[in-house]
C-alpha cells in the first residue's frame, strides 16, 4: 500500500504540486494522467526522494514519514520498498543487462553471486530478452532497454512499481512491446503506479486513474468513469484533446 | 664532433638511470591520484571553507609553470619545515621533487575527476538510488567507473605529460637521464650524444605509453565505441 497526503512541492517560485493526495493498494494498476506541467513526473519522484517534497506525508507499506523531517535512513529504506522505471531508461551504462539487474540483488539484497545470476537471468527471460543478457545498454534499443529496466525493477520484489512515462521515449513500434511487458508486470499482481499518455493501457489495466492538473487531483475513478464519464470539465477537454491528437495521428 | 659510436657507449649509463625517472612518475602520480580525488570530492560536496581553498590551490598551480613549483618547493620547503624544528637540508632532493610534481599534478587531476564525475549523466545516480543503493555505493560502482573512461584520455595526457617533465628534475640536483647526459657532457665533452640518447628513451617510453592507455580505452569502452570513435553496433535494434 501507498499514500501520499497533501504534498507540496515548488522549484524557486514554481508551484509544481499543490496539495495533491493519492492512494494506490496492493495489487493495484494505478494510471496517473494529466497534460504537462501538471506535476504527475514530480509526484512520483517525490515517492522515492528523487526529487525532495516540501510537506506532506508519505506512507509505504508499514512506513509513515512526513516529507518535511524525513531522515536520511528513512529515505534509504523507502527506496529499497520502491521500484523505479524511468522515461528514459537509465540503464547503468557500465553494465551489460545480466549486470543491470543483478547489481542491485547483490549489493542490496545482499544475495549471493550464484542466487543473484539466476534470478536476474529469469527476470529477463521474463522480459523476453534472454538472447540479449551480455549486452550493453549501448547495443540495445529503447525498447529493450526499457525492458531491462522493467526485469531490474521486477528482480528486486519491491512493493510497488513506479513507472514514469515509460513509453514517451520510444517509437511507435517500440512502445507495443514495452506496454506488453508492462501488462504482464500487472497480471503477476505486482502493484503499479503509472504515469503515462497510452490511454489504451489505462483503459485496459487500470484499477483506477486518476486525473491530475495545476498540482492536485482533479478527479479519480475506474477507467470507465473516467473515459466515459468525467464528471469535471477540466478532464474532459484534456481527454478530447489526446483523443483528437491520436485519431489524427492514426490519420483518422 | 657528434658521433653515433658516442650515443651507442652511452646508452647503457643513460639507461642505468631510468629506474629513477620512472620513480619521478610513478609516486608523484599515485599520490596525485589519491590527493586529486579528495580535492574533486571535496570540491563536488562543496565542503565550505575548503572548497574555497582548493580552489584558490588549483588555480595557483594551474596559473605558474612547473618549474616554478619545483624551485618554490625546494628552496621554500626546508625554510618552512624549519620552523617546526625538521631539519630538511640533508634529504635527498628527490623528496622535493616527489611533493612539489605531486602538487602540480594533482590539482590537474582534480580537475579532470570532477569534470568527469560532473560528465556522468544524473541519471545514473538517480537509477543507483532507484535501485535502494547508497549514494557512496553508486559513486564507486556506476558513476567512478563510468567517469574513469571518460577522464581516460586527459589521463593519459597528464600522465605522458608528467613523464616528460621529469625532465626538469636535474635542475634541483636529481640524477636522472638528464642529469647523466649533462654529466657525461661536462666530464667527456660530447654535448649532444647523451641527449640523443635521452630523448630515444623518452621518444620510446611515450609511444609505449600512448598505445598502453589506447588499450585501456577499448577495454573500458562498455561496448560503445571502437578505437576511432564510431559506435559499434552488433545488431541494428
């Protein structure tokens, strides 16, 4: 389980988010949308403390700390509960993909060499890169990279995924293969909060989306309600807008 | 009158020395290393006070020619040792030479360490505490290794560079290769022949070192690029 309550954040001046509450439970598929600069990027890395919230409190699994006098120690095991899959990959350039995902069981979770190969070798068997274990982030694409992101993530069992629009990087074609994974992430039962555009994903997989603008939420429901029936105006201009931009780009 | 049998008969003297060449290389640029990579650290965190001096420090050695260092430190040493009652008139000249290529290399190495580190995308620090490691456990197994192959090159220069400046040595009294050429010169007369021989070591040792750090360089490359810099790609995506 996950809670943020009433996080504020700004750079200098800029009020990124503003009060914003949100809630996913275990095995949950929780899709954040909202247009740009809307602080859904902020918000997920406020949860791991890439970024440093102003107040507010966050509680992860048996863990409740306030973002104003979190301690260091605090921040360290929040991390080690927390997955992280970036938009742009950030594959441990140094390492091949064997290596990306072992590093963490070993120097984390203290397993041994042996253990750790193994379970790094099924994880990306998982992600359906088996033949691609010797390789360097350098000589994978965007889409595989980002499935060894996803198999790094994975391989450390943490309590919940946090997916930072983890396909806006990639081409058309790459996305697919990447959403595929990401949807097996979600039937394993792996706890998910996604920040994503792919309306398709939300639709499909979400438990619950919520709708984010100006630094709060303007709206949560299932997809349905959502998708269907927005009941507030901001929500709806932005859904007819992102539908309007896919059909043209589907040459609709 | 230069002859090439003079060169021949004083190879064997020249080279005798260059065992002590080599030492004006290798500690000044291990204890460089160690030192610079306290000096970048220091500067990186931004440790008040410190930062401020170190940089003071790095400019200073930046903005005066080595020799300078050498003869500061040669004749300025003792005087200051002095006051603390160590008595350093007696001791080998080497010793001076050690510190003073130690402080000059190691304010260009710092240089070089934290341009590095600052190099290595932000990333990668973000993706190492993603992962629940520390932030002392990513600097030393994601971003250290990934800085080293990028400061590779510079290091390379300083190093080749250092080499070659070991050459000044003599003039605080050290016998190396050039202290022995230029007392071969004075004792037999023959001016030319012991540099001759001096700069076919030097000419030597530098193209040797040049393709040891190339070497280095491919073995460090993480699969990115061959030797002449064009990405290698095994597999088209």
């Amino acid at each position: 389980m996950i809670e943020i309550k009433n996080i504020y954040k700004s750079f200098d001046k800029l009020k990124v988010l503003t009060g914003a509450s949100i809630k996913v439970e275990p095995h949950q598929v929780v899709v954040v949308l909202g247009p740009s600069g809307s602080g859904k990027t902020t918000m997920l890395r406020c949860i791991n403390f890439l970024e440093r919230a102003d107040s507010g409190e966050l509680t992860v699994g048996d863990m409740t700390v306030d973002f104003a006098k979190v301690k260091k120690k605090e921040i360290h095991e929040i991390r080690k509960k927390v997955g992280f899959v970036f938009q742009n990959y950030n594959l441990f350039a140094n390492k091949t993909a064997l290596q990306n995902v072992m590093h963490g069981l070993i120097v984390v979770k203290k397993m041994s060499k042996e253990e750790a190969r193994k379970k790094a070798e099924d994880a990306l068997a998982w992600v359906r890169l088996s033949d691609k274990v010797d390789y360097y982030p350098s000589q994978l694409s965007g889409g595989q990279q980002q499935r060894v992101g996803i198999a790094r993530a994975i391989a450390l069992e943490p309590e919940i995924i946090l997916f930072d629009e983890p396909t806006s990087a990639l081409d058309p074609e790459l996305i697919e293969e990447t959403l595929e994974v990401m949807k097996n992430v979600a039937k394993r039962g792996i706890t998910m909060l996604v920040v994503t555009h792919e309306l398709s994903f939300a639709q499909d997989i979400a438990d619950k989306v919520i709708f984010m603008d100006g630094g709060v939420v303007i709206e949560e429901g299932t997809p349905d309600e959502i998708f269907n029936n927005p009941k507030e105006e901001r929500t709806k201009q932005f859904l007819s807008r992102i539908i309007a931009a896919k059909s043209f780009d589907a040459g609709k | 009158m230069f002859s090439w049998k003079y060169v021949a008969d004083y190879f064997p003297d020249i080279i005798s020395k260059f065992p002590v060449t080599l030492e004006l290389v290798l500690v000044p640029f291990a204890a460089s290393f160690l030192l610079g990579f306290v000096i970048a650290a220091a500067r990186l965190k931004k440790i008040p006070v410190l930062e401020q001096f170190l940089t003071v420090y790095v400019s200073y050695v930046r903005c005066t020619p080595v020799i300078t260092q050498m003869f500061v430190v040669y004749f300025g040493l003792p005087v200051f040792l002095e006051k603390f009652g160590i008595d350093a008139n007696g001791w080998n000249p080497v010793i001076f030479v050690f510190a003073a290529y130690s402080i000059n290399i190691s304010a260009f190495l710092s240089e070089t360490i934290r341009s590095s580190i600052l190099a290595v995308p932000a990333g990668q620090l973000e993706a190492g505490y993603a992962v629940g490691m520390t932030g002392f456990q990513t600097m030393r197994d994601i971003v250290v290794p990934q800085a080293l192959k990028i400061s590779l090159p510079m290091l390379g220069n300083l190093f080749i560079g250092l080499f070659q400046a070991t050459a000044l040595a003599y003039m605080v009294n050290v016998i190396d290769m050039i202290g022995k050429a230029r007392n071969i010169a004075v004792s037999r007369g023959h001016l030319l022949e012991g540099y001759i021989c001096c700069a076919i070591v030097f000419a030597i040792i530098s193209l040797a070192l040049e393709l040891l750090f190339g070497y280095v360089n491919k073995r460090l490359a993480f699969g990115q690029k061959d030797e002449y810099g064009r990405r290698q790609r095994t597999e088209a995506v």
